[in-house]
C-alpha cells in the first residue's frame, strides 16, 4: 500500500523528499522502505526525528561504513556490519 508519494525535479536528490514524504503519512510509521536513492544520513535523520524505534531499509549492497561518524554503531552502520557476519 503507498500512503504518500512525491516526484523530485532533476536537480534533486530523491533523499530531500523523505522529510516531507514522512509528514504525509497520517497513520503510525513502523518501518521505513524505499530503494537506494534514498541511503544516506538524510534519511536516517528524517525517520529517527520522528521516532528511534523505526525500522529504515538496509542501505544498498555499496554501502560502507562512515568511519567518522560520530554516533556508532547508527542503525545504518549495523544494517552495513551485518553483511560481513552473515
């Protein structure tokens, strides 16, 4: 079922929408999914401002950990990590 929907102009990343795409949804959000476009800080930033316990997507199969990050282990660099375990 897709509860909200939005078209990004070309000089846009799809991520910029998650914010607003989020905003639309009326009913309580458990997890987040969306393709690869959307991997990255902003969208992760996006889900936890409304709630820590949301699931987001597993970033692409490209992803590596951002070893600078301050906040580790982040939801995402445990999606990343276990990769490697399994």
């Amino acid at each position: 079922m897709i509860v909200a929907a939005t078209l990004t102009e070309n000089d846009k990343g799809d991520y910029s929408q998650v914010e607003p795409l989020l905003s639309m949804v009326e009913e309580e959000i458990g997890s987040v999914t969306a393709d690869g476009a959307y991997d990255g800080p902003p969208t992760y930033e996006a889900v936890a401002a409304i709630s820590s316990d949301i699931a987001v997507i597993p970033p692409r199969i490209s992803a590596v950990l951002n070893y600078a990050a301050e906040d580790l282990p982040s939801q995402r660099e445990r999606h990343i990590a276990s990769r490697w375990s399994a």
